[in-house]
C-alpha cells in the first residue's frame, strides 16, 4: 500500500517539475490506454476466479452498499466542508 502512495507522490512532484515541458501533456493519452488495458485485464482475473463468479451476486450486493454508504459520506462531508467555509466567509 506505501508503495503505491510513494509512486503516486514521486510522479506528482515529477509532473510539477516537469509541467512546463511540451511532451509531458501527451502522457494524458497514454494514461487512459493503460487504465483501460489495466481494467481489462482485472476484468479477466476476476472472470477467471470461479469462487468470485458463484458468489457474484453476494459480492455485488455488497460492493452495491459500500459504494453507496461512500457516496453518502462523500455528499455528507462535503455539505459540512461547505457549510463550514460559509460561516468563515460571513465572519470575514
């Protein structure tokens, strides 16, 4: 998981070294035929996993509501950031 963060940290701070250079905005492109090819072959991993593919409909259900309950706290959170920066700005 650090290691992941790490890259992720080291390719931020590399793309804001290197924004003003004219071949770094093509990496947009590229990124999204990797996250695709990625995607792609998780879908054929997860397809392969007979345990997962008789269980889709558990492990649906479940992905269903953890992706909800996220979305409701990501709304929630978010009004309350709002909420927040209103009253600072009524004070100001």
């Amino acid at each position: 998981m650090f290691r992941i963060l790490i890259v992720l940290i080291i390719g931020i701070v590399l793309g804001y070294a290197f924004r003003r250079l004219p071949h770094i905005h093509s990496v947009d492109t590229s990124a999204r035929y990797t996250i695709c090819a990625l995607l792609f072959v998780f879908g054929l991993s997860l397809g392969a996993n007979a345990s997962l593919m008789r269980n889709i409909g558990f492990y649906g259900l479940e992905a269903v509501v953890v992706a909800l309950l996220g979305m409701a706290g990501s709304f929630g959170a978010a009004r309350l950031f709002n909420h927040l920066m209103r009253k600072t700005e009524d004070k100001a």
